[in-house]
C-alpha cells in the first residue's frame, strides 16, 4: 500500500524541491537553541507534569532501545515457540467480523448522522487507499 517512489517524484516533479542533496540537510536548530525552557520552571509548581514528562522520557527510550534489537534476536526469542515453518497463500484469509456477528452499526447510523458521515468517509479513504496501492503495484 506505499506509493511508488516514480509515483512521488512524479508528483513532485513542479514544485520547489532540492536537486542536490547536503550532508547537513538533517541538521537542524532545536528548540532549545532558539527558546528558553518554558518547561522547567512550571515543573515544580506541577508534579503530575514532572511525572507525565519522566514517563514519556522513560517511554521514548524504551522504544529506541527496543527498535534497537535485531530481527535475529527476535527471530531466536520466538524460536522454541509454534511458529509456522512454512506460509501457504491463503493464511491472510480470515472470516470478518460480518460473517461472525450481526451488524450492530446499522441500526445506529438512522440517529446518528455524523457516526454514518465518519464511515461513509472512512470506506471511500479504504476504497481510494485500495485503488492507489493497485495503481502503485501495477506501475
């Protein structure tokens, strides 16, 4: 479902874009080199904000140090678990949720009218997602 990248120059192609590339093109000013620290002084005034900042510090490096494992130490951790050893053409098929339960939406969208724009909305996104990633694949 990406867009090809011939698709996004493509696109592109008329507006103002670099033709070279730098090796400082990703550097770039923090915000602490251009404004003070609002931050730090409301941190003793506020404890939840203090606490709400150390866990989304502790949080963010917890991904990064989590991102930071290979596939291969993944790969060993699920070794000794039933895994599949080999993948058969129909394992992304599966029954949907249409065909377990009955349509509890329906009944809804008669007295809800911004619930049934937000899903009408939300299938033409899927449809045209769907046609441009056939497009994409077929390019």
């Amino acid at each position: 479902s990406q867009v090809s990248d011939s698709a996004v120059v493509a696109h592109l192609a008329d507006l103002n874009q670099p033709k070279q590339e730098y090796p400082d093109d990703s550097v770039s000013l923090g915000s602490g080199d251009l404004f003070d620290d609002a931050v730090a002084p409301m941190l003793a005034t506020k404890p939840l904000l203090s606490a709400a900042l150390k866990a989304r510090e502790v949080a963010e490096k917890s991904q990064s140090e989590l991102s930071q494992v290979s596939d291969s130490a993944v790969v060993a951790h699920l070794a000794d678990l039933n895994q599949p050893k080999q993948e058969y053409p129909d394992d992304s098929v599966s029954l949907g949720s249409g065909d377990l339960f009955d349509d509890a939406v329906a009944p809804m969208l008669a007295t809800k009218p911004l619930l049934s724009a937000a899903l009408k909305a939300r299938e033409v996104a899927e449809k045209s997602q769907s046609e441009l990633s056939q497009v994409s694949d077929s390019a």
